[in-house]
C-alpha cells in the first residue's frame, strides 16, 4: 500500500501512547494498530531485535538451495546497483512464505549481519510490528514509516515490502530498509520495490512454466532439438539428448552438441534445409552417423526473427520408426489381454507348468509351447510376455497355418512394393516385443532357414529389398503335435528348432487335470458376466460333476463352448446337469441326421470316439457307423 509521506513527531507520540498508556489514536493506520496490539499479545520486546526462532546452520543451507532460483537471481538483480544501496544506505531483505529470512544483500539488516539474521523467523511473534509481518497478513505492499515499528532500535529507518505472488500464492517477502531519507524519497524506495517485486514475479512464472514445458517434452515419446545455425544444439529432451550421445554427441567443457560433428549427411537433412525458410512435417528421413545409421519421422519448423523475417533457429522433433512402430503396436491392440494369474487352476499338475511358465518368462530364451489343441497355448503366451522384461512392448501374433507361403513370407519379413512403398512385416513390428507363432509346425520349408537366419544374427531384410534392418524380438511359438518327432522325420527345419526350442513348456490337457474343471468352469462364467454385464449364475455340485467325468477331447476350448451355451441358454441364476449339453452350440436334437455340418461339429465334439458320440447323441454304435460311412468319415 503506498501512503503519504507522515509526521515522524506524530507518529512517535502514537507509538508511545500506545506502548506507555496502551490507547490506539484514531489516526494511526488500522493495519499498524491491529499489528502493534498483536506484538504486545505475543509479549514482544521493545528496546531490541531478538534473535528467537532460527534454523539450524544445515537446515538454512538446505532451505537456501531449497529456494536458490529465487535467491540468485535477486542477486543478479542486485549486484549491477549494489554501488546505488550503498549510496543511499539500503538493505534489502528476502524472505519466504513463513517469514523466515533467505538472504540479506547489500547493507546489514537494522545493525544484524547476514550471518546473525539469515535462517530467523521475523513474524509478529518474533519481531513484533514490521513491513514484513504486515505483508505477510494482508498480501500488498506496505510502506512502514520507522516510529511505527514495534522495536525501537528498528526506526531510524522506514521500511517497505512487498509480497512475491506466483500462481496466486504467496511465495517470498521483498523488504527494502531506508536509513537516510532524505537523500532517497519514499516514494523512490517504494518504486524500486515494486520494480523488484514484478521482476521477480515474472521470472519465477516463467521459471515454473519452463520447468513444466520441459517435463511434458521429456515424457512425450518424442526427441526434441532447439537448433542454432551452425548446428548447435541449443537445447534437446530427455530422449533427444540420450539419441545424441547414442551416436557419440556429448557436450565438452560446456560447448554444445554441434551437428556436422555427428551427423554425416546433416547438410542433406531436413533441419539444415529449414535455415533457407523450408519446413518439414512428418517426413521420413534417414540420418547416417558413424554410430549407426537411423530412419525417423521428423518435423522441422523455422523460427524467424519477427524484425526481418530471417531464420534464426529451427525447432525439430523425430520419433525413430522403430518406436513409431511400438507405439502403433499398441494403439491397434498389440498388448496381452492375459497375465499368467488369469490362467486358473490348482492342481499340481496344472501348477507346476505355470510355475516352469512364470520362470522361464523372466529369461530370454525363445520358448516352444506344445499341448494338444485347446489347451490354452495362446493364452499361456500372453501370460509369459506379461510376466517377461517385454511386457512394455508389442505381442504380436501370426498363425502360419491361416496363409499361403508366399503371403507368409511378406507377413513375416514385410515388402517393398515400389522405391516409394515398403511395408514392414511382424518381425518388426514385434521389435522389442514379442512375436507369437501359432502352429508354427505348418511353417513352410521354403521360410524355415530365413526366419533361422534371422534369428541368429538379429537383422532382416524386406522382400524385395537389400537394406538390412536389425530386430529385437522373443519367439513364442506354439504347436499340437510333438515337434522334436517332426523335426527327426524331416518335416520341420531342424536348425529352426534348434533355435526356437531353448525353452519347452508342455500345456497338459483338460482330462490329466480333472480337478481344475470346476474352478475353470467358474471362472468361464465370471468372464462371461463381466463381459456381457449379466448377473452371474451358480454351476450346482452335481453339474461340477458331470463336467468332470467328461474326457474333453476339444480340452478348455470345448468347455468355453460347453458353459456358454449353458449359460446363455439357461433361464434361472443356477446351471444344472441337464443344462449341460456336452457337444456345446449343437443342439442335442436331430437335425444331425440331415445337416453334415452339425454331425461332423458333433464328432469332432466327441474326439472321433464312436462309442462317446453315441452317448451324446443317444444312439446306438450301428446307427452311427451308417451315418459315418454317409459323410465319409472314419471312425475310431
């Protein structure tokens, strides 16, 4: 609060009428007169300064670099004038929030040297009335003549402080003490304050902005190059400065990272061509180090001079595509949906093949998953890649046995179609992932020795193209028939097996596990509930019971068929026996006998087993031997 210039005379009379007889004159400043009666309820003392509450000499050290941003650049501030608070017999003071003092610059503080005043409280219980606590209290500036002080020792100077408000909180106390007043108006001391109080106000919003912009430019996925005419980089993010020293840029006694050091083809590059005024949005380029050689995405925009329009920096940011891929990856659904504890199942059978799981996830081998079809393979490979070091990149998965070899060939190693287009394949895509190979047995011959060689020494190249490119990525492969038997017979790539099966994890079948079936049973309904967000429904004991006595030739896949059938089809929260229908979304009625497609769903149902076939359908084993000698199939 700025105010008149006030009588020092009367102003001591209010004072010692108040200090000798304790009645407040009408004409002393209401924020003075609340204070001063504040300073005599803390009993204060008048004659001089304490010394009270202070921080310890390691805690003010470590509160000083707690706050060092704002105490040294209100040193900066200060030491080109320090000659004019010497002139004219200035102190000036910084505080924080709690009234405790930071720094004294320039002249001692009312007769205290920096050492004795730094590190103390100067609050209205500790000191009484002074600018300091009146600012503290109301959040404005305010001029305090010196008669108004509560300790006497204090007014031989006025005093004026203001409050450093960033984000609309109060973070420090600026005070300027006054000792000669006639060579220095109040009112000069009072604009010097505020000058001081709106610098650094500016500085300390532009300090938390900057601190912000850079922590949102280190999380984004991106590198981030502020770049100087010359090359020098003026600034980069966390990922920019670690792809720079990826390809030998380090900063040498305090130079900085200059382009045409480390950068080959940097004259050929989008960022040099942005001096001449030339953006680049979303461009694919390729930058050649002695490192390694890179291929990214990259903006590139001009920064001009708002004066004569001439380039003065450019701003670039690039994401490498192989990140580009993985964040891709991701966006399209490349995750685990599963983890291994989703896998249910007690029984030591069972839980001894996802403890061998757990284990070998953690490693780096390449793993071969083999178990009859339905066991839960694919699900076991989601759970392995959630459970390994990969978990944070893409799972991606191939069925060898879904496309012809040639189609194989490009979904597996990409293709280039024109010197313009080229698409990657799964191998890269699964770049520091992994890639799930289902029935990987029906592979072809003709892909086995390069999908080998690619393995081996970790680097490809697309169809119809040369440019080798490395990869990173962990195998899973799966397979319903016994492999190593393939491999001996020649059916499958040896040295590919070799590679792949470092790591062999048999997935047992539904019927060596019987006594998981009810619990798999139970949590195939809580999966349904939760997805469809219907009521769940109670398997009863004696429907436990029928599931288990089946052998489940399909394994889980077949009772995934089995309980939603019952449980869609099932109109009470209870799934009884007769609920159950054991050839899952085929009707046990008798449209088999005229439908092909239901018949050979239901013998495939029962396993090709005539005799369980025959109980399903409630037939005799003549009967069905006519009706597979109809459709053509064999029996067992």
């Amino acid at each position: 609060m700025i105010r008149e210039q006030r009588s020092r005379n009367k102003l001591e009379n209010y004072y010692h009428k108040y200090i000798e007889e304790g009645i407040i004159d009408p004409n002393v400043h209401p924020w003075v007169a609340e204070s001063w009666q504040k300073s005599k309820m803390h009993n204060v003392d008048t004659k001089t300064m304490p010394l009270g509450v202070s921080l310890s000499s390691e805690a003010l050290k470590e509160h000083q670099e707690h706050h060092k941003n704002a105490i040294s650049y209100l040193e900066e501030l200060t030491k080109e004038i320090h000659e004019f608070f010497q002139m004219y017999n200035l102190s000036l003071l910084l505080s924080d929030s709690d009234c405790y003092v930071l720094k004294s610059y320039s002249l001692p503080f009312y007769q205290k040297t920096p050492g004795e005043i730094e590190g103390v409280r100067v609050g209205v219980a500790d000191i009484g009335t002074s600018s300091i606590s009146i600012v503290h209290e109301h959040k404005t500036p305010f001029l305090l003549f010196g008669p108004e002080m509560w300790i006497e020792e204090c007014q031989q100077g006025d005093a004026c402080s203001a409050p450093v408000i960033v984000n609309g909180e109060l973070q420090y106390i600026l005070t300027l003490v006054s000792v000669d007043q006639e060579m220095l108006p109040h009112n000069a001391v009072v604009s010097l304050m505020l000058t001081m109080k709106y610098a650094m106000e500016k500085h300390l919003s532009a300090s938390l902005r900057i601190k912000a912009e850079e922590a949102i430019l280190d999380a984004t996925p991106f590198a981030v190059y502020h770049v100087m005419p010359g090359g020098e980089i003026a600034y980069a993010n966390k990922l920019g400065l670690s792809r720079l020293e990826g390809i030998g840029g380090k900063h040498v006694n305090e130079h900085p990272i200059n382009l045409n050091d480390v950068v080959l083809n940097y004259r050929h590059t989008p960022i040099y061509k942005g001096f001449n005024g030339v953006p680049s949005y979303n461009k694919e380029v390729t930058w050649i180090t002695q490192a390694k050689t890179y291929e990214d995405i990259t903006t590139v925009v001009p920064l001009e001079r708002d004066s004569d329009q001439t380039v003065n920096s450019v701003v670039a940011v690039s994401m490498p595509i192989e990140d580009l891929r993985t964040l891709v990856a991701h966006a399209a659904g490349y995750t685990a949906r599963y983890n291994l504890a989703s896998m249910v199942g007690e029984g030591s059978t069972f839980a001894t093949t996802k403890d061998k799981a757990a284990r070998i996830a953690r490693n780096h081998n390449h793993i071969l998953l083999q178990g009859e079809s339905g066991t839960g393979k694919q699900r076991m490979a989601h759970g392995i890649h959630q459970a390994s070091s990969r978990a944070a990149g893409p799972l991606i998965s191939v069925r060898c046995g879904d496309l012809a070899p040639e189609l194989l060939e490009q979904e597996l190693f990409g293709v280039s179609t024109s010197a313009e287009i080229s698409h990657p394949g799964k191998l890269e895509l699964a770049n520091g992932g992994t890639l799930f190979m289902d029935e990987i047995e029906k592979l072809p011959m003709t892909l086995t020795a390069s999908l080998a060689k690619a393995l081996t020494t970790q680097k490809m190249h697309r169809i119809g193209e040369t440019v080798e490119r490395p990869i990173d990525v962990r195998i899973i492969s799966a397979c319903d028939s016994d492999l190593k038997r393939l491999t001996e017979r020649g059916a499958f790539d040896h040295q590919l097996y070799e590679i792949i099966s470092k790591s062999v994890i048999r997935v047992p079948s539904l019927r060596s596990r019987r006594e998981d079936i009810p619990q798999l049973a139970k949590h195939i309904v809580c999966e349904l509930a939760a997805q469809h967000q219907i009521e769940e429904k109670v398997i009863l004991p004696e429907t436990a019971e029928v599931l288990k006595d089946y052998d489940w030739p399909g394994n889980i896949k077949q009772l995934q068929g089995v309980i939603e059938y019952a449980f869609f089809n099932t109109k009470s929260n209870e799934i009884r026996p007769e609920d159950i229908n054991l050839m899952g979304d085929i009707k046990p009625d008798n449209s088999w006998k005229e439908d092909k497609d239901v018949f050979v769903k239901a013998w495939q149902a029962a396993g090709g087993n005539v005799s369980r076939l025959a109980n399903l359908l409630s037939v005799s084993r003549v009967t069905l031997y006519r009706y597979l000698k109809k459709y053509g199939l064999e029996k067992s």
